[in-house]
C-alpha cells in the first residue's frame, strides 16, 4: 500500500485508526479457548468489527512469539486475513547488521507479506536500509517512544542541543523517503510532537500511547497533522478488552466507531 | 547458566568460543536440503563438532524467522538440542515497552528454554528491566556494536563528552547485575574495548565482529579480559562454512579448534 492509497483510505473512513491487535490467551474472552485457533479467531473478529474505522492494523510480535511456532502460524493467518485496503504493519521493533536485516525484511515483507515493520534505530543505517529496498514496503523507524524508558536515552543531548531522537529523525531522513519511512513518535509526549514536525513535516507518524496510556488524540492531532493528514494513531487495549464477554466483537466496533468519530472531528478541525 | 558456571566451563575448554547458529539455506551444503528439517540438521553436525571448542551458542533468529513458522520450530530444536553445559544466546535484538517485553522474555526464556537474549536498549530501562527478572536469566544489551552503522547514534556524544553507548553502560549497570547482564561489543572496535572496560570492569561482554567483519582476537583478548576472563568472542560464518561440501562438519571443527587455540594461548598471556 502506497502513501496515495493510505491518505484516500483515510479521507474515505474519516479515520486514521490504527487496530494494534496484541492478543494474549489470558485476556481473550473465554469461550474463545476451545476454537483450534483461539488467537486468530479472536483476530478475525475484531477485523471484522473494525474494519469500517480502522485503516490501519498492527500486531506486535511478541504476543505471537510467546505461543511458540503455533503463535507464527496465527499472525501468518492473521495479516493473510487482513484485506489489501489496510496497511499491515508488523510491530516487530527489529534491527540487526545488514545482512541480518535483509533476512528480518524477507521474513516479514516476503514470508508474512506485511506492508510496513517498525525497526529501533540503534545500531544505524546499515541496520536500516534493507528494510528500505523492499518496493512499496514501509520502515517505521523508532524516533521518540511513549514509555518511560524513552526518557533514558532518546532525550540524550549533544553540544548543540540536539537530542538523540531529532539526531534520529534528521539522520534517517536521508535513508528513506516519504513514501516508505514513517516514525514512531508517543502520544504521552503531545507538545514534543511539535518539535518532530520541525524536522519531518511530510512523513506519516505512527502514534502509540492513546488510552491505556494516557496520550490525548487532541493534542495529537493539533500538533501532528499536516497536508496528507500524516497520522496513524494506535489503539489496542482498549479495543481488543472492551468487553470479556460473548459481545466483545461488539464492544471492540463500538471503541473504535467512537475513536473514528473523534478523528473525524479532528480532521475537520486541523486537517488541511 | 550462572556466572561461575560459565567461567569454569571457559577454564576447563580453554576457550571463550560462541558459535553463531546462523544457517541460512542458500549456503548450507546442497546434499543436506533433502532432510526434513535441512536447518536443524546441519545446526545439529555443528554443535556435534564443535562442542569441544565452544562455550556458547547463538543462534541469531532473524535466520529462523525468514523460514516461518517451521523456522520457528527449527529453532526450538536447535535450543532443545544443546546441552546444559553451553550458554544458549537468543540473538533476538528485542525491546519494546514493559508488559512486551515480559512476553519477549517469556517467547525466550520460557517456550523456547534460552539462558541469554540479547537486548536493544533505545527504549530504556521498563525494555530491558523485564527480562532482568527471570531468575538465571540474562540479558546481553546492544552497547557498542560491530558494523559501520554504529557510528551513526552510538557515538553521540553530550556535553561533558559521554557517548551515548557509554551512557548505555552507565546507566543500564544500575538495572542489573555482573550476574545476569551482558554487553555487546563489537571487535571492529578493537581500542573502545579499553574505554568499555573503564566504565564495566566486571560485567562480560559479547564480542562479535571477529573473522569475516573483521575484527582482531587479540585485541579482543588484551583491551577486553578481566580476571574472570569476561569474554565470549562469536563466530559464525567462518565455522559454518568452512566448507560447503558432505566434510563441513570437520571443517568446522577444525576452524573452532583453530579459535580455541587462539583463545587458549590469549588466556595465558591477558588471563589473570
């Protein structure tokens, strides 16, 4: 999916949701434990719920990791499930020496056929750039994160003032286009998004940390939006456990429907 | 596997030997393609051969991943299959905020049964802290790494002159112990070994980067041991394809051996 393809996808929905879809067995509605598949049927459903309001869906790693090679198979289902007018971002916070990276894009860009993987910028370009030479595939690159944690280095400082993560987002812009690089910036440091629209104007942002933890789509939305809109805005939990019961396909619609008429209201307030 | 475990088994072997376990199915000997599991096959000739030589393994997953699910499960027998006798190090490069990260750790330590991941530290601590809690568990975080691409943000430096892996060091020795975390420290480096171990004294280090990247074993040995040894030096493709023909299990044996020698002769002359 294209950058064209996205914007259109989002003026359409009037929404820039993205559905992070992060299922653990502990926390899926029971009578789902007795499918063959308990996580994808619990993915299926959400899709099916939120597809009118999401444009976006995004499942971390880690949640399908932790189940073994079953887990793997449920998000190969999973994004081959997703349908193609939805951008498949696998969250998978990968990185390595070049050739290393070269088999991590293989493995999600050609094996999982995801559109877009995040990637940690720590060990630099080399580490970045195969995931770059995928046609029509995305990199979203780790600039400014939204946990506590990200005071520890990303706001590291060099003589002239500039912190790590603008050195990140300054470097890395040379590495890609707007067209396949995105970047990960947290809705708990809403003023800071400001800041990253000094340095990256035109790229997409994609924005964790509204709801379960504590960012504002608001501020999101005045400081992040540009021209092509430029947002995708993550929610997980509180879609995916809206309800524990039977009508948690219900409840995940309901979240996300008024998380969709929220942004619709900020595209008309901030949208260009 | 504990510390002191891990120095007796480098006292004993006379070696500080990791074979990475980075099999990639373009490169293995062609008559091995017919097995069913080709990956665990040719891992299982190398662990056999060189078990003599080595103290560690460390199967990078990026290599296991690019194959999908079956991958998955390669690995796993792969880490099944090594005895209690080595350190098992999932290259895995992980990180992300702390409930993720648990299931990271749990993916690693638990399912996968792994005494070592190494670990991204962009996120800061509430990344890194959760895998810090698995008892006999350690984490082996990206300080300095081996390719060009470290120059890009490892290197940044403040203004009292602290670069940022050095402020990684600093920082993280505080979430951890000499017990149960690491540091990755690439040989290309050679000299910054000197100036890692002002800063960790104690801790052992990961140093990739020798053979095909590069990097000189004894500088490794000179700038880098302390009186536990506190080293284990990787490498991969210099072992596993020593040959590409039905003899690439004694042609990995014998460069292991070549190594230990190396190693084993650097430990009478910088062993304390």
């Amino acid at each position: 999916m294209n950058k064209s393809q996205l914007v259109e996808q989002i003026r359409q929905k009037q929404s820039y949701l993205c559905v992070g879809l992060d299922p653990s067995l502990e926390k899926i509605p029971s009578h789902l434990l007795k499918e063959k598949d308990p996580v994808f049927a619990f993915n299926k459903v959400i899709i099916d719920e939120t597809l009118d309001f999401a444009v976006a869906y995004k499942p971390n790693t880690a949640f399908y990791e932790a189940l073994g090679p079953s887990g793997w198979e449920s998000l190969e289902k999973t994004l081959e499930y997703l349908p193609s007018s939805v951008l498949k971002i696998a969250d998978a916070k990968r990185g390595d020496i070049g050739n290393t990276s070269t088999l991590y894009a293989k493995a999600f860009f050609e094996t999982l056929k995801a559109d877009a993987i995040t990637v940690a910028p720590y060990m630099g370009k080399d580490s970045v750039a195969p995931f770059l030479e995928f046609e029509g595939k995305w990199v979203i690159l780790l600039a400014l994160t939204s946990n506590t944690g990200s005071l520890d280095f990303q706001l590291f400082q060099d003589t002239s003032g500039t912190q790590l993560f603008e050195e990140v987002l300054k470097k890395s812009q040379t590495w890609g286009t707007v067209d396949n690089l995105m970047y990960v910036v947290g809705a708990t440091r809403g003023e800071k998004i400001a800041d990253v629209r000094k340095i990256i104007p035109d790229h997409f942002l994609l924005v964790p940390g509204v709801g379960a933890q504590g960012g504002s789509l608001q501020d999101v939305a005045k400081y992040g939006m540009n021209d092509n809109v430029g947002l995708l805005v993550n929610s997980s939990r509180g879609i995916l456990y809206a309800s524990s019961g039977v009508d948690f396909g219900k409840a995940a619609r309901n979240e996300a429907h008024k998380l969709q008429e929220e942004m619709e209201q900020s595209l008309q307030e901030y949208g260009r």
